[in-house]
C-alpha cells in the first residue's frame, strides 16, 4: 500500500527550521566540543576557555529556539483532570483562553524584554567578547514564534466554533 506523502505548508518548514534543525545542529556542535572539551581537560591537562564560552552560548541558543516546538506541535505537558471532563465546545473554550492569555501576556512583555536585550548590549563575555544582547537574543524569536502558534491555534479554535464545531484546516 502506497503512503500518502504530507506536503508541509511554509508555516511548518519555516517552524521546522527554526525550532528543529537549527537546534538539532546546534546540539551535535555541543556534543562535539563538549567531547574534545573532555580530552583536553583529563587528558591533555589543558583547557579551552573559549570553547567552554562558545558551549555555553550555543547551549542558550538551541534550548531556547527548541522551546517553541511544543506551542507549535501542541505536545507541551498539559494538566487536564477537569478538560477531559468537560465537552468539547468547552475544550475549545478553554483552550482560546489559554491561549488569548498566552498570546496577550507574551505580547505585553516584548516590549520589556527588548529594553533588556538592548541593555544587556552593554555587557561583553570575559574570553570571546561577545555582548550578551547577541547571545540572548533568541529569546525574542522564541517569543515571537510562542505568539504566532498560539495565535494560530487561538483563530483555528475560534473558527471551529463558528462552523459548527467542524475543524477548520491547516
């Protein structure tokens, strides 16, 4: 029997790119360093100061592009004792909630967390002189990309509950 093969629309590959491979790439540089990291300090009695910065580094970027993966995928841990209990009009209704408070929420602080990053533009790492408005600037896609998910799910929501609880299409 022949797999229908699922063509990705730009959201996703855009999303997949962002929140996977990029991180993905960013953890097998981390295991490799980290691995020659480990040879140089037990067996060549050495360090690498700058390797160690630049782990730490990419360490922040790829855990905090990876983050926005579960809005995205909607596989996040969830707490659900009274939504499996409840119909689902009363799901959806939840879940646009959720998510107008997430979106609205993260939206309020951008502006906050811009002010940070740009003040964090003053301060520069000890070995690589890297300023740290750089090195924590993903934090801002991470928002970004955690408002759009959530911004889709929330229009989906809305919508499914206009058309008669049929789901809307992606």
């Amino acid at each position: 029997m022949e797999k229908k093969k699922e063509r990705k629309n730009w959201y996703d590959v855009v999303g997949d790119v962002i929140e996977v491979y990029i991180p993905c790439a960013v953890f097998i540089f981390l295991f490799v360093t980290y691995a020659i990291l480990i040879v140089y300090r037990y067996v060549l009695n050495s360090s690498i100061d700058w390797m160690y910065e630049l782990n730490t580094f990419a360490f922040v970027w790829g855990g905090i592009l990876a983050a926005s993966y579960g809005s995205r995928k909607v596989s996040h841990v969830q707490f659900t004792i009274l939504y499996d209990h409840v119909s689902e009009n009363w799901q959806k209704l939840m879940r646009i909630v959720g998510d107008l408070a997430i979106v609205v929420l993260f939206a309020l602080i951008f502006p906050a967390a811009l002010r940070n990053l740009k003040f964090l533009a003053v301060r520069k790492s000890s070995i690589l002189k890297v300023t740290y408005d750089y090195v924590y600037s993903p934090f801002l896609v991470y928002m970004g990309l955690t408002v759009i998910h959530h911004g889709v799910h929330l229009v989906r929501d809305i919508l499914s509950l206009f058309h008669g609880g049929k789901e809307v299409a992606k």
